[in-house]
C-alpha cells in the first residue's frame, strides 16, 4: 500500500502521520471499498492492519507511545476500551474526576451540614437556614431541591 506509506514520516521512533488528521489529532486516510467508494479510517488503525491483518470487532488499537499521529506498527496493539481508559489514567492523560461533596475544595458546607438542613427543611425559610449556616439562600435550595449534594440522603 504505497499510498499509505507515501504519508509517512518514519523515522527511529514514531512514524509520524503527514497527510490530513482528524480534529483530534488522529491520522485519517480513504480506504478504497469493494464497491470502489472510499471510507474515511483512523490511519493508525489502517497500519495495524497492513502489518497484522484484521482487528478483532469492538476493538481498539491502542498507542503505547501516546502519540496520536503515530502509525508505526511497534508502537501500536489491539486492546479493548477499558484497557485503553486504564493505560490513560496509569499514564496520566486521564481528566480528573469531578470532585462532589467535601472533596471539592470550593464545597461551602459538610455532608453533615447538609444533612442537618434537609432535616431542618421546610419548618424554616430558606433564608433563615442561609442565615443559620452562613451561606446563600440559593445554595440552600439547591441542597433542598437535591440539584447538589445529591449523594448525601
């Protein structure tokens, strides 16, 4: 597949793709189909499959060198979504999770605190309990309406 390879940088390392990439930063290259119309593919995967045949179906190819525009086969192998996510994290690309409650640092009351104002809920106005807790009205009914905290019964 000398089209393929004509877009190549190789070099010792990663062989860097040079034709067009998707927006995220992946090769893409046009795979002539059987009924001589072209599918756009991640080149990635297109090179995994000149060097090692067919990838399985529901598979990934994942890059152990973290370079999406690489292609060369040595950098690449076959894996599934949940060893592609757990390589992420180990490596850390992944975002970090949201941080509910108390681990949130911007977090104005405690877990017991918003137990304490549920129970409290409607024998007082919003304000009242806003007061009594040195914070907003809004964040009260928000901790009322469960549109946060909602982990906390």
């Amino acid at each position: 597949m000398d089209r393929f390879w004509s877009k190549v940088d190789k070099t010792d390392g990663c062989w860097n793709w040079l034709a067009a990439k998707f927006h995220h930063g992946y090769g893409c290259f046009g795979v002539k189909q059987t009924n001589g119309k072209y599918k756009i593919c991640y080149a990635h995967r297109v090179s995994y499959e000149l060097k090692n045949g067919p990838i399985p179906d529901g598979m990934n190819v994942l890059h152990s060198c973290d370079n999406r525009a690489c292609v060369n086969p040595a950098h690449l192998s076959v894996g599934t979504q949940a060893e592609n996510v757990a390589d992420a994290a180990r490596k850390g690309r992944m975002k970090s999770a949201p941080m509910y409650g108390e681990k949130n640092p911007g977090a104005k009351l405690t877990e017991e605190e918003v137990k304490k104002i549920r129970a409290i809920g409607k024998s007082k106005s919003q304000a009242a309990i806003a007061r009594d807790f040195g914070v907003t009205q809004t964040l009260i009914g928000h901790v009322l309406r469960r549109s946060i905290w909602r982990h906390v019964p």
